[in-house]
C-alpha cells in the first residue's frame, strides 16, 4: 500500500528497511521523547520490524507502519496507525522524524496524510496520540493538524529510567476537514 502528497511518499516498510529504521531509532535527539529507547544493538531493531512486518501482514490489518520518502528514495521517517478495539472504529497514531528533516513542515504534512487515511479509508470515528509534555514540537504539530489537547496522564511514559507525563489528544471524525 502507498500513500502520496505533493512532497512524500509513504509506503509500507519493508525488511530492506532495517538499516534506514536503525538509523532513526539510534538518533539521541529522535530518542529524547520516545519510550523504545535507543537499540542496544541492529538485532534488536530487527525483532521490531519483524513484529511490525507481521502485524502489517494480518488480517484484519490491526497495525500501519509507513517509511516516509521524499523524492522516493530520501528517508525521512516512520508513521503508524494502531488501530483500537474493534467496534470502536478508533486508531492511535505515532511519528518519528529523522532531525536532519526536522523544521521542514514533514510531520504536519505525515500526519494529514495519516489523518485522511484514517478517516477517509479506514472509516474511523477518532483518531488519538500523544507526546510527552516536554515535546514542544509533537505539541505543536499535533494542535496545527486539528488534534484537542484532551488530558493529562501523569508520570505514564518510562524514558530513560523516569516517569515522565504524557498529553493525550484526539481528532473525531466531525472535527477533521479534508483540504
């Protein structure tokens, strides 16, 4: 399956992957917010992508894992949708961005391409992330892409030996608007 804007492509990853997701995953500053944490070693990135590849390959697909391409070979990232409970027709979406692409309005446009996806595509009613409270960028591109900030959820996210507080936001299906 592959998605298209103007300026990326997203396609679903790929065993071949491994090196450019290594990559990603073993960036401090791509790190500073996530749970995975830095892979001690590249087998540990493999026994990631395999269990992604395995959920892609389900059916009904209950996860999406996209590589984000610029000119259908730069690497610029990874976005997921998880969907939720069935009957709920609701997803979780996440992002990582490699920094060398950071400041260059891919996130936003990643996830407004996840969004339609979700809403148009996959038929869901709400779509749900969340960043750690220090993530001012995540914050940022979450509020310009039609998320509401709809709580707190403290001390929930182990990063790096702490607890650190997370923000959870959601976009309905009547909130979203294709442009």
């Amino acid at each position: 399956m592959e998605l298209q804007t103007e300026r990326l492509k997203f396609r679903e990853i790929l065993s071949s992957d491994l090196n450019n997701i290594h990559d990603l995953h073993s960036l401090p500053e791509t790190d500073q917010y996530n749970t995975l944490g830095i892979p001690v070693s590249i087998e540990e990135t493999q026994t990631l992508l395999d269990e992604w590849l395995s959920k892609q390959n389900e059916f009904p697909c209950k996860q999406y894992v996209f590589c984000i391409e610029k000119n259908r070979t730069d690497f610029i990232g990874l976005v997921g949708i998880k969907m939720g409970k069935p009957g709920y027709s609701s997803a979780e979406i996440w992002y990582k961005i490699h920094s060398k692409h950071w400041n260059q309005g891919y996130a936003t446009e990643a996830i407004t391409k996840i969004l339609s996806f979700g809403f148009t595509e996959l038929k869901l009613h709400r779509i749900e992330a969340g960043c750690a409270t220090g993530n001012s960028a995540s914050i940022k591109v979450l509020e310009k892409t039609g998320f509401t900030r709809e709580g707190l959820c403290r001390k929930i996210l182990p990063i790096r030996g702490e607890w650190v507080d997370n923000y959870r936001y959601s976009i309905l299906e009547e909130d979203y608007h294709i442009e």
